[in-house]
C-alpha cells in the first residue's frame, strides 16, 4: 500500500498544533464538500482521511512512527462503519457531530446538536426628531403591533396548571437525528422535533388562545429614551423589545432608527451646527448686531468691523451635544448684502467714501 503524506493533503507543517489541522480540515472540507456545486467527493475522502488521522494524538504519533500503512490497518482505529472516507463517530455524541458538522457546511444543526432555543424576530422602526431634540435627546413613545408573548399561557404554549414533560420524539433533544448510507460512508441528518419544535419539551395540553406557540399579536407600547447629540442615520438597540419567540424563547431585539428632520435655518456638519446671517454694508464696515437662529432660538450677534462675506462667526458650545456631554460649536456664515437701487444721496456719499480710501 502507497503511503500518504496526511500533512501534505491538508497543507500542514509537521509540527502543525491541533488548532491549525482543526482550522486547515474545516476550509478544506468546506471547499471540497459534496453537496457544493464544486465539490470533489475523492478529495473530500483524503481529506477527512488525514483529519481522522492527525486529529487523533495517539494514531498521529503512529503514522509519524510508521507511516500511513500502518495508521489504518484494521484495529487500529480506522472508520467503524468501513473504509477510510466515512466520519468517525465512534465514542461520540451523533447529535455533537451533527452540530459541528452542521456549522462547517451549513445543513441544519446547532453547536451540540442539542435543543436551540428559538429566538424571536428583530424589529425596526423609523423615529423622526426635530434637530433640537437630536441634539438635546427626548423621550419617545409610540405603539407597535408585534408578536407578543401570550398572556394566558405566559409563553410557555401549555394550558394554565398543565404538567410540562420531556418530549418522547426527541428525549428532550430537540432534534431527531437520522443516519443515512451514502458512497462517502454513513452521514447523518438533524431535524428539529415535529412535536416538540425544537423545545425538547411537551405540556400535556396546549394553550388555547396562542394554539401551543406561546405567542399572538398585541400592542405594544413603548418608550425609549433618544440620547442627547445622536444623529442622522444611527440606530439603537433596544434588547428584547422585539418579537416574542415561540415556546418561551428569547425575544428579539427593537432597533430605532433615527431621522433628524431638516431644519429651514440651521445645517448640521457632524457635531457643528450652521446658520446665516446677512447684514449690510455699512455694517459689515463699521460692525454691529444682528439675529440669527440656533437650537435655542433666536439670538443677537455681534458684528466685528470688517468682516467679509462667507466669513464664519463662532459661537462656542452652541452647536451640537457630543458624546462626552459637551457642547459643540455653532457658526454663523456671514453674507455681505450689496444693494441693488441707490438714491442719489446715497451715491454721492459712496463715491466721496470711495475716494477716501483710495
């Protein structure tokens, strides 16, 4: 019989840690499966060869004593149900094997390949603010119509005062695991409980305003808080105010997403918050004030002698909230208004102010 390199099929170094077998058999496997389109059922059977082989300690230092002849002679630990290129399942759980299986290629399963708690639907909503209360945060409230844990049964899916048992399809499992003979070997398949879906447990008579599922529709009020300086876009996660689960699991999640409605005077930039303010000329020569809006209304400026237009007039800790409490800055863009029609008065004083400064 040919030796083989088991280090070389799986990419390995011989001084490989059973870390990177583990993670090198998983993309290999993962490549090479079977059921996948460009799957190769002879590598696949190396591949699952050389893992059986330097997975295990003891059959490892055979095989680096004496080869791969030696490895798989009969009684020395080859594959139970015959030939190298079935799952070794001996002195395991199938239900163990399944989960991790499952998680590798994906058919079905949960890690453990024991009972998997349902988990209920995440649910979005759309919460639109006014920028003043993005900026100093508000408290919502507002109704949603969702799957909600039934009042009667308290989620459970039993009738009041019924005995809850260990489900008999599955001993409590949760899934119904069956092995089926392929020309890779024996594989298995997991399904969850028809009776118990997926619960592993079974009340003695169902509930008769949710029909056994621990669930039906209802409203839901809710109130959240919406964090002082959130902004446009961002979401948050409300846990365990989304959908009920069936059976008594874990609800979801609710997850608020924020929209700032544009405010008519103000822009936002980040965490700076913007607005205008235009003046006339003199003014814009000689100084003076004028209003302009921020989140907290209206305001009076000053004007400093000589400003130009687009200059920008900070008003420091007037803008938006950050995240650490404070205040960020709001600035004032400055537009120089230029008349159109002036009287000849007006003219006159112009022309003697133009000669003045040249």
């Amino acid at each position: 019989m040919a030796q083989k390199d088991y280090y070389k099929t799986l990419g390995v170094d011989k001084n490989a840690t059973d870390d990177e077998i583990k993670k090198a058999f998983r993309k290999l496997a993962h490549q090479h499966h079977p059921d996948k389109p460009s799957g190769n059922a002879e590598k696949f059977k190396e591949i699952n060869e050389a893992n059986q082989v330097l997975s295990d300690k003891s059959k490892r230092a055979q095989y680096d004593q004496f080869g791969s002849e030696h490895v798989n002679q009969p009684g020395a630990g080859g594959n139970p149900f015959g030939g190298a290129g079935g799952f070794d399942f001996s002195g395991e759980d199938l239900g163990d094997i399944f989960g991790n299986m499952g998680d590798m290629f994906g058919f079905g399963g949960g890690r453990g390949g024991g009972r998997r708690e349902q988990r209920g639907e995440d649910i979005a909503v759309d919460v639109e603010l006014k920028l003043r209360d993005a900026v100093f945060g508000i408290e919502e409230e507002f109704s949603l119509n969702k799957l909600g844990q039934c009042d009667t049964c308290h989620g459970s899916g039993g009738a009041p005062g019924t005995k809850v048992d260990t489900c008999k399809t599955c001993g409590g499992r949760g899934q119904v695991v069956r092995i089926q003979h392929t020309i890779l070997g024996a594989m298995q398949t997991a399904s969850t409980c028809g009776d118990c879906r997926g619960t592993g447990k079974k009340p003695e008579k169902e509930c008769k305003d949710c029909r056994g599922t621990g669930t039906h529709k209802k409203i839901d009020e809710i109130k959240i808080k919406i964090p002082a300086g959130i902004h446009d876009g961002e979401s948050i996660r409300v846990t365990g105010r989304g959908a009920a689960a069936p059976h008594g699991g874990q609800a979801g999640d609710l997850y608020v997403r924020i929209h700032v409605a544009r405010d008519k005077n103000l822009q936002v930039q980040g965490d700076d918050i913007y607005s205008e303010v235009h003046i006339s000329f003199p003014m814009a020569a000689l100084g003076g004030e004028a209003k302009t809006h921020t989140v907290e209304g209206e305001v009076t400026i000053k004007i400093p002698d000589g400003v130009q237009t687009g200059e920008l007039i900070r008003l420091k800790g007037k803008g938006g909230m950050r995240r650490g409490g404070a205040r960020a800055d709001h600035l004032v863009r400055v537009t120089v208004e230029t008349p159109k029609k002036l009287s000849r008065t007006a003219k006159k004083l112009l022309e003697e102010l133009k000669k003045e400064l040249e």
